[in-house]
C-alpha cells in the first residue's frame, strides 16, 4: 500500500474529503514533457508572532520580521520574499495579523489582495499554513506549496533556492518535504529530524527518506545527535502537494480541517469576511509539526532536502551580535539609527533608537535594548529568558509596553 493512503488506513474515503490520491499525486514527476513541476510551486510566508524575546525591540505591532535585525538595508519580511520570487514569480500568498495589514502592504506593494491572508487573531502554524493549503488546492489542485517562515535569517540565497528546487521535485513525488539544516553544534534550542536512505528522485540527489521528527533535546543528547550524522536542525521549512498536506491534516485534525475548508470555500467569494469572521476564532491551535509533519512521518509519506545554507532564526539578542553586519565598536554590536554609545572595555550588543547616550565600561557580554518607553539590560547567556519579562508584563497588566 502506498505511504500516502493514511486517510485510508484512518477509515476517511478520499471522496469525502474531495482530495486527490497520492498516486495521482506522484502521477506527475519530474522529467514528464507535459507539466513543469516549477511552474506549480506556490510559495506561503506565514508572518505570525511577537518575537517576545526580542523584547522591547519586537512587539505585538511591531513584530520581529517588520523589522531589518541584521544591518542589511531589508527587514526580514522583505528579504524572506525576494529570496523565494525567483522560484516562484509573483505565486507567494502571505499569512499575517489583520493589524500588521498596512505594514505588510507597504513593505512587500507587490502582494494581490487575494493572496493575503488576515488573521483576526494569532492561532498556530496548523491553522495559517492549513489555510494556506485548502484556498490553493480550491484554485489548482495540482499546486505544490512550500512554506517559510518571514524572520529568518538565511544566506546565501543561491544555495536556499537549490534545496527549494529539491524539495518541490521530491514532493512531485508524493512526499511531504522539510529542509533540513546541518547542525553547526549541539543546540538544545531546535526540534532535529532524522533520516537515512536516499531516495533517488529524479531532480532531487539529496532527498532522503525521514524516520522521526525529535523535541528540543538535553546537550548529551544533542551531542549524539552530532556524532551520528543522521539528525538535522527542524527549521519548520515544509514543501508539499497541497492536497497530500490536507489529507493529513484531515486525519489527524479533521475540526481543524473542516473550519478552514469551510473558509476556503468562501475566499474568493463576497462570503469571505463574513465566514473567515465566524470560523477563525473557533479553530483550535496546533503547530504544523504535530498536526501533520509527525503523523505523516510515521506512515513514510516525510522526506528531507538538507539544506548547505547558513540559517538562523534570530531567536534572541545573543543571535543578532552573531549576525549583524553593522558597525563595531571593538567587540560592541551597535544597532539603530542614530544611537549614541560610548563604550570602554565593553562588549555585546546595544539597540537604540532614542537620542540618550549610552555609556558602557568594563562590561562584557551585555545586552541593552533602549526604547522611548522600554529599556531592557541582561547579558547574552540570559537572552532567552528575555520571554519571561513579557510574560510577567502581561499578567500584570502592562500591556501598552508589550
């Protein structure tokens, strides 16, 4: 039996859920004269999240990926869709909040209407890339979507297009394809994939087959993880047949499934905001990994591109001191137009965009972020926990500097 008969196994006829066979799927490979697997590729941007640990510098109006974090002249929305318009023309449709619409709009013009997805609340990564999947399946059933995330930091751009070329070839194939990056240490940070035989797809040498998708492990086990060769960073980069990525999704989450088929159906009716009003706050919020990614890998139906790119998620402050190609003053990161620092014997990362001058000496590894309403001070080893000054900020009501 094929991997892709999970709705079958499940007991879910596939007429019922109005979806193509992964047969019919893989129908299409690459080489076939009549149809250029790249003309169906699709890419989706969800722009979700506050990047509360990039606080007081990101915030709910003003989240990480509007933001230009790493001294380039392009905030990482804008970087994330010039990276993949080369692959995919003007074919991006974008998953962002109903309050970041004119922001998006005015950074990323190029964008349709109808290819803009308003949320009218934040839910996870099932529900905005799920949305994503169902409209594009009612307009070509034939489409391959791929999904990326809009602040992520990636370079060189070249060899990201190469792994993309790859995965949409193997999910041609059939397959659910993530991209996975090459561990540079033992993170304790990131999600890991597992794989091992190759598949020999044609189009894609590197596609390999996945065994399991692994949670956020201890440092010993990282550090295996390393030794064996066998595990890569899960970068949440996911491409596939749109209706192999709903099939599962209505499998393992069918209300889910059902509140955005529901809202697809009326998407490019005059229904639209009337039933994307009613549905979305009902839908229930799971990430893309658990509602799909991982059921789909325990049938075989997950393969992996690895990606030779270098890749950060700018999780913390600690990360832009490693990637910010700004000034330096000796081993001080300077961020923000305008920002007056002195330092002596001082080093870390400073982000300001007031006109108070800031004075550091005999510090090492400091981290301050210094706005009209919000100053934060901590070291770049206690970056992470930045994420929990916002929480007690929220439960105690502060919520005008959140």
């Amino acid at each position: 039996m094929p991997n892709g008969d999970a709705a079958d196994r499940a007991g879910v006829p596939r007429a019922t859920l109005g979806l193509m066979s992964t047969d019919e799927t893989r129908a299409t490979a690459p080489g076939d004269a009549q149809d250029d697997i790249m003309d169906r590729f699709y890419g989706v941007i969800p722009a979700g999240g506050t990047g509360t640990r990039l606080w007081p510098l990101s915030r709910a109006a003003t989240p990480k990926f509007l933001h230009d974090l790493t001294g380039s002249g392009s905030t990482l929305l804008r970087s994330t869709y010039d990276r993949l318009e080369p692959l995919t023309g003007k074919r991006i449709l974008l998953v962002t909040g109903a309050a970041h619409r004119d922001a998006v709009c005015s950074q990323l013009p190029e964008v349709d209407e109808a290819d803009l997805l308003l949320e009218s609340e934040q839910k996870d990564s099932a529900a905005a890339i799920g949305l994503a999947a169902a409209i594009l399946y009612r307009r070509n059933p034939d489409i391959i979507m791929g999904s990326f995330a809009a602040d992520h930091v990636i370079s060189p751009d070249s060899a990201f297009r190469d792994a993309v070329r790859e995965a949409v070839y193997t999910a041609a194939a059939g397959k659910i394809v993530t991209i996975g990056i090459h561990p540079t240490y033992p993170s304790t940070g990131f999600g890991y994939i597992r794989s091992n035989n190759k598949l020999g797809i044609e189009g894609a040498p590197s596609a390999r087959a996945v065994v399991e998708f692994v949670e956020k492990p201890t440092e010993g086990v990282a550090r295996q993880y390393l030794s064996s060769g066998e595990y890569h960073w899960n970068a949440g980069m996911f491409v596939a047949p749109a209706s192999l990525m709903l099939q599962h999704l209505s499998v393992s989450e069918p209300e889910l499934y059902a509140g955005l088929s529901e809202i697809a159906d009326a998407w490019d009716t005059p229904r639209r905001n009337e039933v994307m009003d009613r549905l979305w706050p009902t839908l229930p919020k799971i990430a893309i990994d658990y509602a799909v990614a991982e059921p789909a890998a325990a049938v075989g139906d997950v393969a992996m591109v690895p990606g030779t790119f270098k890749w950060d998620d700018v999780g913390d402050f600690a990360a832009l001191g490693r990637l910010n190609s700004a000034a330096e003053i000796s081993d001080l990161t300077v961020m923000g137009k305008g920002a007056r620092v002195f330092s002596e014997a001082a080093s870390g990362v400073v982000f300001s965009d007031t006109k108070r001058v800031i004075a550091l000496i005999g510090i090492e590894d400091l981290v301050v972020v210094d706005t009209k309403d919000a100053l934060l001070v901590t070291t770049t080893a206690h970056a992470q926990e930045v994420k929990q000054a916002v929480e007690r900020l929220k439960a105690s009501g502060d919520h005008d500097v959140l």
